[in-house]
C-alpha cells in the first residue's frame, strides 16, 4: 500500500510563514507516494524468487572479496567461495566490501541523530508533508493512513538518548507539544529507531570487477529524501552499461565498461551530495546570517515561480 502526499510545507523556527507546495497547483495527482520499506522488501523477493537465474542464500554473510583478471570472489561465513565475472555491492553507507576492495570516502559526520517513529494523532494531516527547521533540531511528518504519521527528529547526539530512554508517555507528550498540538494529542504506535547522520561519497564507484550501488556509493543526508531515488537511478545506470556489454559480446565486468556506469552516476549525484550537505549546513546553524538567508529562501521560492519549480523538480523529480 502506497500514502500519498498531495502537499508540502517548509518552515523555518518559530515563524508560522511556509514554503508551499501543492500537486493540485501543479496539476498532478501527488508530490510523492510513501512506501514502507519492508513492502518493498517483500516484493522484491517474491519477485527475485521467481526468476530461475537468481539463487538467494541465507543464514550467511560476506567475510571477504577480492578480485583477478578474469573474475571477482566472494568468501562466505559459511566458509564457501563464489566466483562471479562482476560484484555489485550494495551493503549500506558504511560497505564492509568497499573497504575489501581499498576504496576510500568523503565521509561527513553532522553530528546529529534521525530518531524515527510511527505516531497517531487526533487532527488530521490531509495528505500535507511538513518539514520542520527548527533551531537546534528538525522536526518531519510524512502523513500515513487513518490519522498516522511517520515522525522523524533530528537532533544533536546527547539529546538523542534522552529521547529515546524516554517513557511513551513521556514522549507522547514532548512531541505534542514540539508539533504546537497541530496534530491534537500524539501517541506513539511503533517502537522508536535511531540513526547516526552521515552522508558518504565514495572516491571511486568502480574497481575491475567491482561495482558501489545505493548508499554504499553515496550515502546522503536524509533531509531532501533523495538517498533511494538516487539508489533506484544507480542500478539503473549500472544496468544499461551491463546491456550494452551484453549487447555487443563484451566483458560487462572489466574496468572501461563499468567506468562508463561510474561516469554517468557521478555527474547525476555530486551536485545532488553537495547541494544536500549545504543545504543541511545551512539549516541546521544557528548564526544571525543563517536564520536570515534562511527565511528569504522560503520567501523568495513562494514568491518566484522559476525557483519553486526548481526546487520542486529537484524534490519530486518530476517535471512540472
């Protein structure tokens, strides 16, 4: 099952102006679709399950890779080692199998944890996103079915154990109140998950033989929601050059092959890493010229169509 968001709103401290975006102004259906991870998940393998030339191992992990010449290895846990023309690796921001392979990164620690929940709620949400820059913390709810949201908090380390060693009740009541009781009394449906912010750039994608997808070639800061849209266009991209190798008779795993896949993904995410990590720079600093350059954006994107829709395609990736 999918949630639609059919609009959003950016706001800055205490001020109650907003950055406003809606689809019916734009005249499409919604700016995004909420997915849940897990149905993701679940259909993936009930699709790769299907599929004859795809074989799934379990209770297992990887201990280490390497490649030669002609092929890559992987050793498993379960002391088997399997060879393969190409590894495509996908194993998070912080790739045990990347570090295997000697490629190093750009990392940049905010310092900041995401603390996310499932959160109901009495007042509707009416489909509306809010993105909430407070001063010292950011505040997020992405609406759910049946008056729920999920509730993302950024906020800096120290203050991310009390929030999570807090009682429900506790909590219930912090969080209605950081919401100004918006959304009416808020009780929390789901256990509360917490994750340390750090955007990771990798300073290769591809070795012989060997391949970064998803976060563990680029790892972005949550707060622009593009980490797995730009995972989908990686396999993506990876996978037209596998094509085209596949195509032509050519080995898809040599190094002038999937260097065209490591050209093409790094032209479309390093301004996207960028523009996230000054963009979260920005809006998590607290200096007078920070809070003033961040209240003329908000002005000067509802004010100037050209700026809002850029910022909006930039969002939604969708053309407006």
């Amino acid at each position: 099952m999918k949630e639609t968001i059919k609009e959003a709103k950016v706001l800055d401290g205490n001020s109650s102006y907003a950055l406003h975006f809606d689809s019916n102004k734009v005249h499409k259906k919604a700016l995004g679709y909420l997915v849940s991870n897990h149905l993701i998940k679940k259909m993936l393998y009930k699709e790769a399950i299907k599929k004859s030339n795809i074989e799934i191992f379990t209770k297992t992990s990887v201990v280490n890779v390497t490649s030669r010449k002609q092929y890559a290895f992987i050793k498993t846990s379960n002391k088997k080692t399997i060879r393969a023309p190409l590894i495509v690796a996908a194993d998070s921001r912080f790739s045990q199998t990347r570090k295997n392979m000697g490629i190093l990164t750009s990392m940049n620690d905010f310092e900041r944890v995401a603390i996310v929940c499932k959160m109901k709620h009495v007042k509707q949400h009416h489909n509306i996103a809010y993105e909430c820059f407070n001063y010292g913390e950011t505040l997020a709810v992405l609406p759910l079915m049946n008056n729920t949201s999920s509730i993302i908090m950024t906020v800096p380390t120290e203050k991310s154990e009390i929030l999570m060693s807090m009682s429900k009740e506790k909590f219930n009541s912090c969080i209605t109140n950081k919401f100004k009781k918006k959304f009416g009394n808020m009780k929390l449906l789901s256990t509360r998950h917490s994750y340390p912010l750090v955007s990771v750039f990798a300073d290769r994608f591809v070795v012989n033989r060997f391949a970064l997808i998803g976060d563990a070639a680029v790892g972005m800061h949550p707060v622009t929601a593009h980490g797995f849209n730009l995972g989908l266009r990686g396999q993506n991209t990876l996978s037209l050059q596998i094509k085209f190798a596949l195509k032509r008779k050519l080995d898809f795993g040599l190094l002038k092959i999937l260097e065209r896949y490591e050209l093409r993904h790094r032209r479309a995410s390093k301004p996207l890493y960028l523009g996230t990590n000054a963009i979260v720079k920005l809006y998590t600093g607290d200096t007078l010229f920070s809070k003033i350059v961040r209240k003329a954006i908000l002005r000067i994107g509802n004010n100037l169509p050209p700026a809002k829709k850029k910022i909006l395609d930039q969002l939604t990736e969708i053309s407006v």
